[in-house]
C-alpha cells in the first residue's frame, strides 16, 4: 500500500532513503492497523505525521481488513412513549451482550440471576438529531440512514452515510419522491458504495462515486417484500441483505398474486443483484429445504455467509449457510433447533402477532461462545406499530436458552451487523 512520506530527523537531507522510508511506513502500519478505531482517534491528535497516516485511505482499507469480523452489532431503542418513536442506533459489541451471565436470564432450570443490560440514553446516537429516521444498513462500518419530510412535496426522501467510529456524517444525499425500499452494499469491483432503490417494477442504484441514480434492469422476480401479505409474512424481513458484493432477496417465480397454500417448494428462489455489474442472478435454497413452512423463510447474512433460514415440520428451527457464495452445493444446515429445547409451544404459533405467526430472525453468530442471537415475536415489548419483539439467546453447544433483558425497548428485528472502522466516502 502507499502511505505518504515521512521525514527523518536523523537524515542531513531531512528524508529517509527511499527503500527505508518505504519499510519504516509498512512497518508502521502494521503495527497501528490492529489498534482499535478510537486509539488511533487518540493518536490522531498526537502529531502531523500520525494524523496524516491514519487519515489515508489505504491505510483505512488495511485496518479494515485486519479488524476481527462480526464483534458488533446495531442496536435501536426506541426512547419514546407507547405513543410516540424516538429511535437511536447504538453500535453493542456482542461480546458485552454475552459475557457477563447477569446480563441474560436463562429459563429453568438453569440460571436464575437476572440483570438489565443497560444502554445509555445518548443524544449523539438520535435518529432525529441527524434528521433521519430509519436504518437502511451498514457496511464496512458505515451506516446508511434514511431520512423523509413525511409528505408529498417533490424529493421528500433522502439519505445519510455516517460513521459513528469516526464521529463523521455525510451531507443528504439521493433524494428521492415517494420512495418504494432502500438497501445499502459495496461495490466491489468498483470499490465505491451503493444504495438499491426497488420496488416491483423499477430499480435504480445510486452510486457514491457519481452521486446519480440510474435505473437498471427490473426484477426477474419480484421479491417477498414487494406481495401484499398478511398472514405468513414478517413485516422487517426481506428488505435485501448485502454479502459478497451482492444484495440478496427471497421470491417466489411464477407468480405475482398467490396464496399461501397454493405455493410448492420449487417456487422458492433468492434473487442476487451483483452490484458490480448491476446484473440478476438466481440462487436456489439448499436442497435440505422439503417442505413449504407455516410462515416465510427468511435470508440472513451470519459470520459473513449467506443464510437461509426457516421452521420445519412445526416443530424446528433450520439454519442453512452458503459456505462459498453462489455454489448450489455449498449450503450447510448450519442448527437444526428444536421448539421444545427454545422453550417454545409451537402450538401457540396460532395465535402470535404478525399475522398470528411464530417468527424467528437470526440475528447475529458468537462461535467463540457457541451461541446465536435471534429476534421473536413470541413475547416482549410491543414497539411502535404495534409489534411485540424480544431477544434470545441459544447456545447450542450447551443447549441452553435465555433472553436478553434491557432497560429499554429494543426494535430487535432492525439490528444490523456493525464493524468498527476508519472507512469514509469522501
């Protein structure tokens, strides 16, 4: 990588001969590349030459690249009354979720000990105060975030990218009329950042590196979340999830207007838009996937895998993972979790909100601790519109099970993936 140039205080010239300076960079580097974003914040402060170092973008793609993966997440507590929303987003390393056994309660019979995990009410993570007022995604730790005038005036919608690591956010970007769903990914090839603009018929892509948006090719298949459903769909689920340099939706083919019971498992499909090339390709579910479930499966994205995930046989939980994006046969039934081992009645699925419907979201994967954190619906605070959402907390190695207890009212099927980082756009 190229760094720019220091200067020796120990050189007649004042430079350091090419070959060296070249080494003591690299060097340097190195060694500051595997400190976390808010000492090399600190040391930024320490001199010229530093601040110039960790300022550089090459420098900011290395860090990137050596900080550990998936050792953070997104949290939005809502902060408001029952009637109003006042959302944060709270970057939670999921570490200080998962650690401390008194910030969890396990159902009998195991731990009893039960504590809140507390979240500072901080202006700085508003919502409002970045005149936002939802999540799109996040990526290379930038966040994208979505702001509207809620109203009918000509480009009442837009976009902001922050980077809470770096305490930087962008200007309003992409605006929008009458929006239809935004996401958020990298291009990879291109190496700039993207937001998806898509609904049933158009999709445009607004690119970073031009500032336009541009409409492509529509979907070969409309995804879930563009179908009016009540009964068997989860309303957070399926707004497209970034992998790879790829988002990806489930669909159904051959149908736009359907009923539940009249879809066979061969109609399930994961559209992937590459957004390098802006082209569609069609990804099928693993082959362990049998039967149509009581509700809509869902695609995630856990330890950097694309997953696909759904209920079986009323009785289970079944978490797939493309182990090599885009190879048919590298999905692997990563948990197979039984209702009764989730302290789940099943039965009680009949009569859950959504539609009624027992929903599960994976949500995030600590292997160091063999548990998954998933949002449900079974039970917990009910949020704004009128949804009841919780955390739990499964450790399939011990085959233990418990929620995560806060002091606030958490919007648990909005938490992204979050890595820190010294990533910018400009």
């Amino acid at each position: 990588m190229n760094f720019p140039p220091a200067k020796s205080p120990h050189s007649n010239s004042g430079v350091v001969p090419t070959s060296l300076l070249i080494l003591l960079d690299e060097l340097i580097a190195e060694i500051l590349s595997r400190l976390p974003v808010k000492t090399l914040m600190q040391l930024k402060c320490v001199c010229k030459s530093l601040k110039t170092l960790i300022s550089h973008p090459s420098f900011a793609k290395l860090h990137l690249h050596r900080s550990p993966r998936n050792t953070h997440f997104l949290l939005l507590p809502d902060w408001a009354n029952p009637d109003e929303m006042d959302l944060s987003v709270v970057p939670i390393s999921v570490s200080s979720l998962l650690e401390s056994p008194l910030a969890i309660r396990y159902h009998e019979p195991y731990y009893h000990r039960l504590r809140d995990f507390d979240i500072p009410h901080n202006p700085y993570y508003l919502l409002s105060n970045m005149d936002c007022d939802l999540v799109i995604g996040s990526c290379n730790g930038l966040i994208c975030l979505r702001g509207d005038t809620w109203d009918t005036t000509p480009e009442n919608t837009w976009f902001r990218i922050w980077n809470p690591a770096t305490n930087t956010l962008s200007d309003k970007l992409g605006y929008l009329t009458n929006y239809s769903r935004l996401t958020f990914g990298y291009d990879i090839s291109n190496q700039t950042y993207k937001v998806v603009d898509f609904s049933a018929n158009t999709v445009k892509v607004f690119s970073l590196s031009d500032n336009v948006w541009r409409d492509i090719q529509s979907f070969p298949i409309v995804p879930f979340s563009l179908h009016f459903r009540r009964h068997h769909c989860h309303p957070y689920v399926d707004h497209g999830v970034y992998v790879s340099g790829t988002i990806n939706w489930l669909a159904i083919r051959d149908k736009t207007e359907y009923e539940w019971n009249d879809i066979t498992i061969d109609q399930f499909v994961i559209v992937s838009l590459d957004l390098s090339t802006e082209t569609y390709r069609q990804l099928l579910p693993p082959s362990g996937f049998v039967e149509v479930p009581p509700v809509e499966p869902s695609v995630t994205v856990l330890v950097d895998c694309l997953c696909f995930s759904h209920r079986f046989r009323g009785t289970h939980f079944v978490i797939w993972k493309m182990m090599e994006f885009g190879v048919q046969e590298s999905w692997t039934q990563f948990l197979k979790i039984s209702f009764q081992n989730l302290h789940i009645d099943h039965g009680i699925g009949d009569w859950l909100a959504y539609g009624s419907q027992l929903f599960l979201l994976p949500l995030c994967v600590s292997e160091s601790s063999n548990t998954l954190i998933m949002a449900s619906n079974q039970e917990g605070y009910i949020d704004y519109w009128g949804h009841s959402q919780h955390a739990i907390l499964y450790n399939w190695r011990e085959n233990k099970v418990g929620q995560i207890a806060t002091n606030n009212r958490i919007m648990w099927f909005d938490t992204k993936d979050y890595v820190e980082s010294l990533i910018s756009t400009s």
